[in-house]
C-alpha cells in the first residue's frame, strides 16, 4: 500500500490531525464546492461563468486548500460531514494512487456522479461498476482509439472539420468578429459530423436534447428525471448509430460487435457532452495565442511547415490546448469512491469513502509550480508535464479520457485551419494581457475576437 509523502511544511512544525473543523469544512463547500456546482459541472452557466471570472473563485479556492495543506499537512483531510467520510487529496502522490488505483478500490462510479450523468447516460462508463463497467470501458477504448495519436478515420474527420472551420472563419471574417455563439453554432456541426455524419450536421434538435437532460443533471438528485426526453433521445442516437456514416465514429462503432451490457447511444451521448469541454479549450487557447505574440509565431511556423489537407499531430499546437487545459481544467473535480477499506499512513478510511481532487490545486500549485501562471506549452514537450502525476487535465490511470487523442487532434486541427485563414486579436473586457499571470478562472463564453484575413 503507498505511504503518504510529508509535506515539506510538516518536517518543520507540529502538524494538526488530517481532519477539518466545521469552519474549515464549510469554507471547503462556500469557496471551492459551491463556487464549482454553481457554474454548472455537466453544462455550463453562461451567467454564472462569467460571475466566477470575475471574482477569480477558482483563486480563492486554491489559497484555501494551500493553507489547509500547511496547517494540517498533505495527507487526505477529512471534512467534518456528518454521516459520511469526504476527503480532500491534498498531495501529488495521493492524486497517482488514487488515479491509479481506479476502478478498485477508488471507484469512478461515485453518488454524485450518478445521480448527475445518470440523467442522461444511465449506462456510461463513469457511472458503472464490475464487468459493465469492463466492457463500456474496453469499448471507449477500441472506438476512439486510445492510444493512437491519429485515429484510422482521421483524414475523413479532418476533411470535415476543415469544412466547418472555412465556414466559420469566412463567416466571422465578413462580420469582422469571432464570438462564443458563432463558435458554438459550428462548433455543435462539426462535432455531430465527425461522430454521425453528415446526415446529423442541421439536427440542432438532438444537441438541444441532450443539453435539457444535462442542464437537468447538473442539479442531480434535486430534481427528477425526464424520461421521455432521454427516451427519445436515445432512439434518435440509435437511428444515427444504424446508419454509421462512412468516415464517422457511428463506422468505427459499426466495426464492433459490443456486449449487450455496453448500450452504445449511452456511451455517445457521454461523447457528445464531453466535445463541449473540447470547443471550451480550442477558445481559450486561440485567446492564450492572440496575446502571446511568441508563442503564435512558433505555432504559425508549425503550421507553415505541414500541408493543410493531410492530418498531422501538430506537436506545438497541440501542447498549446494542453496547456490551456492545465490553466483552466474544465474537468476540475475529479471524484472516487472506495470499494474497501483503505490505508493511509497511520489512518484508516472505511469504505464508501469519497475522495475529492480538485485540479486547480495541482495545476495552479505556486508552492511548486515555476510556471504555475504562466502560459507554458513547453512543459507538454520536454517531459515536465509527464513527469507530474498531477497534472491531469484528462484524468490519469485506468479512467483517464479514452478519447485525449481524439480530442487533441479535432481540437488541433480545428485550431490550425482557424489559424490558417486570418489574425485573431482579443476583443477588450477580457482579463488576459501579455506577460501577466494567467487569471485563475476564464469565461469561455465571453471570449470575442476582432478578426481580418491573412
Ligand atoms: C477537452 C476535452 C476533454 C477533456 C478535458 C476530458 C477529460 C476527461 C476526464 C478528466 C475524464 C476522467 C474523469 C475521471 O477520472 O473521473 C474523462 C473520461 C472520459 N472521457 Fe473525456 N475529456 C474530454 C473530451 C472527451 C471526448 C470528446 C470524448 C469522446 C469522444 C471523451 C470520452 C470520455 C470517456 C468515455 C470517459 C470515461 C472513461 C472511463 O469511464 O474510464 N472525452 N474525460
């Protein structure tokens, strides 16, 4: 069983047990839980972003896990919640057991979690357990081909998204300005043509769909379900599925001869959610390259050296959005819950524990970190990054996205032939500028760019 390392700040002092007061637990809900739930954890609050953005919540909740951690240590702090064992990790090393130690005995398959993704994925992969659990893991893994920087349909995927971005940066050219509704709008395209095809690219209707079932779920347990809509939302998902498009993930789901217990449209409505978070990145970092005048010249002589036309990994471009996922998580609570009881040090944690990681606490940790704040795609190429079990922007060990890959090359490339058509400067109201920290929180929604041509 792994030991919990000692925080530096414990060899030096007398440390407090690993467990919270009731002040301190209701300063973990007020500053890092409520600010997290209120922006919307499966889709987004448009008002309450930008609410979060400007009182810069996700600083104040680092600060107070970073004092936390110096007044009690780094091992897991237990919160004073009556009825239930919660702990926070306070330590990188706590993050890779737990992350590694996934789905047994730290289960992904957590209360919360299902009472939220449950609303419209019952059958996900997140929200499972033993072998159902196996078997929709192993299909995620052999559709979106885990391990293969370029997937065996990228050039057919790539001929789509470079339709939809000439499209979109045509549009925005003439109207002089790229904001987060244009974007949306072909951005939901482009992702319903890559996953079904282009029968799906106007059927608005089935992203709406599932956006009422998430927005539902965001309030989990408090509210009720709404069957028909997930009903007939998973019948307009099958009728995609049979079809399976050529050149589209329904083809490489039709390559498949799943278990029964895999129910495929769940798995896809979890996609389909999930290339939210993927549009949020490509957004955020074309506003990082608009202020980085360097690094876009970097990322502007990769693309200069690669033809527009073939799929490619694009290794600067991509550690770019990797980056800009480090610096705004858009998964920033990563939860488990313990199938046994489990070790830690000189404590004992029953089972039915549930493990909190926060992400931004690693991501943006200053105390060790040198470039906690600072817009670094480097660290994604010279091993810093991989050298880090905290820093998990898609999770880590056996429940890590199955889809990184996938992701980075639609985000990438959609990024690239963005690029490739024009200058995109930031529009005022925004808090980043050139050469100072990176803000703690970043509305997405607000984002707007003034745009011209090459
Ligand atoms: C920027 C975009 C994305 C990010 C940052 C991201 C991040 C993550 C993270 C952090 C997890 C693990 C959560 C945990 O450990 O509890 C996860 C799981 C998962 N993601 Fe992604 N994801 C993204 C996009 C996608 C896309 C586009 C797909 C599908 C096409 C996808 C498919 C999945 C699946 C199936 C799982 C569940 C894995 C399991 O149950 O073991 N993700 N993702």
């Amino acid at each position: 069983m792994t030991e919990t390392m000692p925080h530096p700040a414990e060899t030096d002092r007398v440390v407090r047990p690993s467990q919270a007061s009731v002040f301190e637990t209701l300063e973990v809900a007020a500053r890092v839980v409520v600010p997290t739930v209120a922006v919307g954890v499966v889709k987004r609050r448009p008002l309450m972003m930008a609410l979060a953005e400007r009182f810069q919540v996700d600083r104040s909740a680092i600060r107070l896990l970073q004092r936390l951690r110096d007044d009690h240590g780094s091992r897991p702090l237990r919160l004073a919640v009556p009825g239930r064992t919660i702990v926070v990790l306070l330590s990188p090393d706590d993050v890779a057991r737990v992350l590694a130690e996934t789905p047994d005995p730290f289960s992904p398959d957590t209360v919360e979690k299902h009472a939220a993704l449950g609303k419209f994925q019952p059958h996900g992969s997140l929200v499972s357990r033993n072998r159902p659990r196996r078997e929709r893991r192993r299909f995620n893994e052999a559709v979106l081909e885990e391990h293969r920087p370029l997937h065996h349909l990228a050039a057919p995927m790539l001929a789509r998204i470079n339709e939809e971005c000439d499209h979109l940066a045509e549009e925005a050219q003439a109207a002089g300005r790229l904001d987060w509704r244009r974007f949306q709008r072909s951005w939901n395209r482009l992702v319903r043509r890559v996953v079904f095809g282009d029968a799906a690219a106007d059927d608005r209707a089935v992203t709406a769909a599932l956006n009422a079932l998430r927005r539902s779920a965001n309030w989990a347990y408090l509210t009720p379900r709404r069957e028909q809509i997930r009903e007939a939302l998973t019948e307009r998902l099958r009728e995609y599925l049979d079809r399976a498009e050529s050149g589209t993930l329904a083809a490489a789901i039709a390559r498949e001869d799943p278990d029964p217990a895999v129910h495929p449209a769940d798995q896809v409505a979890h996609w389909l959610f999930a290339f939210d978070a993927a549009g949020m990145a490509l957004m955020r970092t074309l506003a990082l390259l608009a202020v980085n005048r360097g690094h876009r010249h970097v990322a502007r002589c990769e693309l200069g050296a690669s033809a527009p036309d073939l799929p490619e990994e694009l290794p600067y471009l991509r550690a770019c959005v990797l980056e800009s996922l480090r610096l705004w998580p858009t998964t920033p609570l990563l939860l488990r819950e313990s199938t046994t009881e489990t070790r830690w040090g000189p404590e004992t944690l029953p089972e039915g524990t549930s493990f909190v990681i926060y992400t931004p606490l690693f991501h943006r940790d200053r105390e060790r970190l040198p470039f906690a704040d600072r817009f670094s795609p480097d660290v994604w190429t010279d091993g810093t990054a991989e050298a880090d079990p905290a820093l998990v922007p898609f999770s880590g060990g056996p429940a890590r996205c199955p889809a990184e890959n996938l992701t980075l090359f639609t985000v990438t490339s959609a990024l690239a032939r963005l690029l490739r058509h024009g200058e995109y400067r930031l529009a005022s109201g925004h808090p980043l500028y050139t050469g100072r920290p990176e803000p703690a929180t970043l509305d997405p929604f607000s984002l707007s760019f003034n745009t011209t041509a090459m």
